[in-house]
C-alpha cells in the first residue's frame, strides 16, 4: 500500500512563477541583471496548458505569419518544482508564462482591495449581456509598437517590433521587442480591462478627463505594484540613498518600450517635472494638457508625490537615528539595516496608497467621471475606513492635487470636511426607502449579500445573480419608488422635483427633456449598470460592507445647439435624427448593507445644461493629428460605430506613440 493512501494533501495556496521584474533589457545591464529575475506568488488554480484558468485564456497565436506557439502547460511536474520556466526572450512559452503570471497577481491585487471577486465586462448579446468567463490574452498579436486591450475582444492584445536602429538605448538596434515581456505593460493593459469591468462608461469620451483617468489609473496601479517586490525596493532604495524622488526604476514605466522606440529614456516616469528654484510642480500645467496620455501623467504625478510626502515623514525619524540627530546621510553607501528598514516604511506606503486608488472606484460618479470627483472619491472612501488619518495620507494626497492644479468642483474649500461625499438630504421617502419592509428591499439586500459571500461560488452564477438583483433593484426605481413618492406628494411635478433633488434622475417625461431615451414603455430610460458589495477591511482591522448601485440615464446630444434645443422640447424627430453623441446622467449609491441606510448619493444630474455644453464644446473642439485629418475625431465616432468604435485604447495608445 502506497504511504500516501490515506492521507488527504489538500492542493496548495499559491503558485509561484518566474517573471522579468521589468523587462529583458535590464538583464544586459550589470547593475539591475541581479534585480530583474523574481518569482511572483499568485494564486493556485488548476489549470490548462495555455495557460488557461478561471479568469484567463492564454492564447499564442500570431496572425500576420499565422504561426501557432503550443501552449506552455504550467501544470507540468518539472515546471512546477523549479517555479515554471526561466525568464526567456527567445522561448514564446515564457511569454506565456509571463503574461499569465503578471495578469494574474493584478486580479489578485484588485480582488483584496475590493474584497470581491471581479469580472470582466459582459459581452453585449441581442439587447441582453452574456458573461465573459476569460478574458483572453494574445502575447503576439500585434506586429507594431502596440499594446492594448479591446473592449470589443475581450482580449489584450500585445504587439511585437524592432528596436530604434539610432537610439535603442539597451536595445540591440533593430532587434525586436516584445511587449508581453514588460511587467509594466501587461499590468497597465490588465487594469484597462478590470477598469472596463467595473465602470463601462469610464471609457466613453464625455471631458477632457474621462480617458486620462483610465490611463492615468493603468499607470498607478503598474506603478505601485513595482513596490511589492523586496529585493527590487531594496535594491533601489540603496542606490538612491532613500531618496525616492529622484530618478528610479520604481518610478519610471515600461523602460524597454521607450527606449526601443528612440526616446533614450522610459515611456513614462512618475516624477513629473519640477521648477529647479521652488522645487514644485507647474499648476497650470494641467489646463494647456488635452492628450489622454500626458493629462494623465500629471495625475500619476500628484499621486506619486503624496507618497513621496508620506514616505518622507515615515522615515524621517530612521534617518535622525541613523545619522545621530542630525538627518543627513554621509557621503557612501547607507548602512543594509537602514535599507531594509526604509523599503518595509515604503512597501507600506505604496500599499495603503494603491488601496486608497483601488478603493476609491466604488465613490465614483458612474459617468462623465472628473478628476477632481476622483480625488473626493479617494478621501471619502479612505475617510470611511481610516476616520484617524495619523500619518496624514489624506492631507498629503489633497496637498498633491492642489500643487498639481487639480481642483474639484462644487466645494467650499480643499479641507477633507469639504471633499467628503456628503450623506443625502433627510428625504423621508428616500432615506427610509431601501429598510422598507413593505415588499421585503432590506431582506432582499440581506439575501444578495449572503449568495456573494458563498465559498466556493463560480463567478459565472454570481454573474447571473447579479443580473436578477440589478433587474429587482430597476423595479424598486422605476415602479416602487414613484409610487412611494405619490404617497407623499399630491401633484406629479412636486414628486419629479424631490427625486430630481435626490437622485439626479428623470422618472417622469418633462417638456423640456423630450431628448432622453425612453423605454418600451413610454418611461424615461433607467438602467441599472451595476449592484456589486464592497467589503473593506482597514489598517486597524475595521471592516465595512455596502451595496453600491451604479443607476444611469442618457440623451441624445447634439453638437449644435439649436437642435439640442428642438429635440428637448419635441419639435426635432429623435428617431430620425438620433444626435451627434449621447449625453449620460447617473448616480452612484452606497447603502449600509446592515441597516439599507442610504450613506452616499454621488450624482451627475441628467439635464444638466452646464455638463451638455462641456461635453459639446469637448467634443467640437479642434483636433490637430493626422489620424484625426484622415479618418476624423475618434471621440466623435465613439458615439456612431465609426473607427474606434468597441477599441478607443487601440487608437488612444497608438496616439500616445505617434503625438511624442
């Protein structure tokens, strides 16, 4: 009889794969060949050569030549006793080990800080939504400069191609360069994946902000992950002395790609430029910045040097005890205590700033996002968690934006009492509304919340769930709501007033308002975009369950106004002339999931004149590249199926390489 007979091994906790910490091009640099190569521990699932899992389908396939790579099966004994295969830029089953890898502890990053599974957004099937099991990812699709994910796929597509032949800076010139093999690429696209999962319309082209933000929060989330690796931080911490705002390979993004390029530096750094005299950022820098890419460098910037700030502070007191009182390092090379020491103030800094970013998404308006809003969002949902900021991490990030001139709007002042989300006013229906028992909402927020915290559930049937309870949550809106308001009022216009008040919503068709959607039942369109928990756990152990309810409402938009003004008031034929873009209003509610008290309402008001006319003048203004001169504002398009439709990052992203 076999030892092991009776004895039940239970699988393992985690995997562990060998990846690039950055890319191949520093494995030829002495300096950094030491720091490039590390493990990744990532969750342990079974798995399909491929490889292919729960939540990806590694699929190694290049169309230009129409080769097919077999598949690395990473389930393999002999891969699975030596951590996988041992990072390669000529081997194509490493690049799927290493797209794999990467992908996967960005899932799992995001899965922690938001205390829930993720998914990726449905694909859109005969007016219904059909769930994506796997986003696919593609390591060698692309024969150019290019990485992007395709809402439209559901895929991430990575692009491959020769070097500079002039500046290939570590690059052999004219060699070829693979994207799928910079950590910071792979992780940039996988959270414009899981950022399209969450918020459908944060890629919808409304201001000036929406798709810098996406952009800009890919960076953060790359940036700060360079963080969680020891050997890394500790290398670089040594070589700047602690100071981490000059220039690093912790700060700096995709180093390979922009050099490759011709660019002798990264694609992307972190610490954006300075006034050499004052030592601050230019504020006025973010009102001449339109290019997604450039606009969102600035708020990566104002982000990293929060965490600069709050770092500095952190350590502060280990440089007065390592240099007897006095805080300046002598000349030479700093003590390996002193460097272990700064690299665990910084990795937990780094992690409570990504979880301040990560945290945040679930504060946001669901529409026409700013950056501004996005910043409130980050001291409410941090505030929730941490009423006690000791180390001034809020203060710190508030002082960033505004040195960054970043401001938001409709506030009296840049405290944190004044950034905060406010609670909603004390509307009796409103605020009573979701403890009803009457038709049983707060059982039915009970129920939802124990199907998700099921072990073991598949993420298809929590899919399916949600659907029913975002169906449930429509009717309260749009049946239950209005009558529970007709019980208070006496007239339809004072009803349409207090929910206006509320929610920012149009429940009733107004004579002015003839421009928005209407369902098949005649009633202002209404959609429910998502009903998703959110359990928080804090520094000090404090945990936090909502209900988050993404509602939204659209109209018909026209870049003249003198239609805008014909179809509000009915005299222009909608479903002949349908507009030039379309127009959302929406509102995001936190409901305590214990007491169904609403905590927040985070509104973007649907007949809004002032947001129409900034969208209006954001879509008409002039563009000056020459994708635009052939084939038209992509912005513009978005809205009609034209090129672009389903990829606004395939265009953004070669934008990004054609503007510098």
């Amino acid at each position: 009889m076999s030892p092991n007979a009776n004895i039940t091994i239970p699988e393992p906790k985690s995997r562990m794969l060998q990846v690039f910490a950055f890319d191949p091009s520093l494995s030829t640099d002495l300096d950094t060949a030491v720091i490039n190569k590390l493990t990744l521990n990532i969750p342990w699932e079974k798995l399909e050569s491929g490889p292919v899992g729960e939540y990806l389908e590694v699929v190694d396939i290049d169309p230009p030549s129409g080769n097919f790579y077999p598949p690395v099966d990473l389930d393999h004994p002999h891969l699975l006793v030596q951590d996988g295969l041992s990072p390669s830029e000529g081997t194509p089953q490493f690049h799927q080990q290493m797209v794999y890898a990467v992908t996967s502890k960005t899932i799992q990053n995001f899965e922690l800080a938001l205390g829930r599974r993720v998914l990726w957004s449905p694909r859109k099937q005969n007016g219904g939504e059909e769930f994506v099991q796997r986003l696919r990812v593609y390591p060698h699709a692309l024969r150019q400069a290019n990485a992007y994910y395709s809402p439209h796929k559901k895929a991430i597509l990575f692009g491959y191609f020769p070097a500079s032949k002039q500046n290939a800076g570590r690059n052999l010139p004219g060699g070829i360069v693979f994207t799928c093999l910079s950590q910071d690429i792979i992780t940039h696209e996988t959270t414009h994946a899981l950022l399209d999962g969450l918020h459908p319309y944060f890629a919808e082209p409304s201001n000036v902000d929406v798709l810098a933000l996406h952009e800009a929060f890919a960076d953060i989330v790359a940036l700060f992950q360079h963080f969680s690796h020891s050997e890394v931080l500790k290398h670089q911490i040594a070589r700047t002395r602690g100071n981490l705002s000059s220039e690093n390979l912790l700060a700096q993004l995709a180093q390979q790609f922009g050099q490759a390029l011709g660019k002798r530096r990264a694609l992307r750094s972190a610490i954006g430029e300075k006034d050499p005299e004052t030592g601050l950022p230019d504020p006025s820098k973010i009102q001449n910045t339109r290019e997604p890419h450039q606009r969102g460098s600035i708020l990566v910037a104002a982000v990293f040097d929060a965490f600069l700030t709050v770092y500095k502070n952190r350590s502060e007191d280990l440089l007065r005890i390592a240099t007897s009182g006095t805080g300046e390092l002598p000349e030479g090379a700093i003590h390996p205590d002193l460097v272990n020491r700064l690299a665990t103030e910084a990795a937990k800094t780094s992690q409570r700033i990504l979880n301040m970013c990560v945290r945040a998404l679930d504060y946001c308006p669901p529409v026409d996002i700013t950056f501004g809003e996005y910043l409130r969002a980050i001291i409410t949902a941090d505030y929730d968690l941490c009423p006690d900021d000791r180390d001034g991490y809020r203060i710190a990030m508030i002082e960033s934006f505004r040195l960054h001139g970043i401001y938001p709007s409709n506030v009296r002042s840049l405290s944190e009492e004044s950034l905060l989300w406010l609670a909603p006013d004390n509307d009796h229906v409103l605020t009573n509304f979701f403890k009803s028992n009457q038709f049983s909402r707060l059982e039915e927020i009970h129920k939802f919340e124990r199907y998700q915290k099921r072990r073991g559930e598949t993420r298809k049937n929590i899919f399916r769930f949600n659907q029913a309870f975002r169906s449930t949550v429509r009717k309260w809106m749009t049946d239950e709501l209005i009558e529970a308001y007709q019980k208070e009022f006496d007239r339809e216009s004072d009803i349409e007033a207090v929910i206006q008040d509320s929610l920012r919503l149009t429940l009733f068709s107004k004579d002015d308002m003839q421009s928005v959607y209407i369902d098949d039942q005649g009633r202002p369109e209404l959609e429910v975009n998502s009903a998703r928990l959110a359990y928080r756990v804090g520094p000090g152990g404090r945990t936090m369950t909502d209900l988050v309810v993404e509602v939204n409402q659209r109209r018909h938009g026209y870049l003249d106004p003198n239609r805008q003004a014909k179809a509000d008031n009915g005299t222009l034929d909608v479903d002949k002339y349908p507009g030039d873009f379309t127009f959302r209003g929406g509102a995001t509610m936190l409901i305590d999931v214990e007491t169904g008290d609403i905590r927040y309402i985070i509104a973007k008001n649907i007949d809004s004149d002032r947001r129409l006319n900034e969208q209006r003048k954001y879509l008409g203004s002039p563009a000056t590249s020459l994708r635009y001169t052939y084939f038209g504002d992509p912005n513009v398009n978005y809205f009609h199926g034209v090129e672009g439709q389903g990829e606004p990052f395939a265009l953004l992203h070669g934008d990004d390489l054609e503007e510098d």
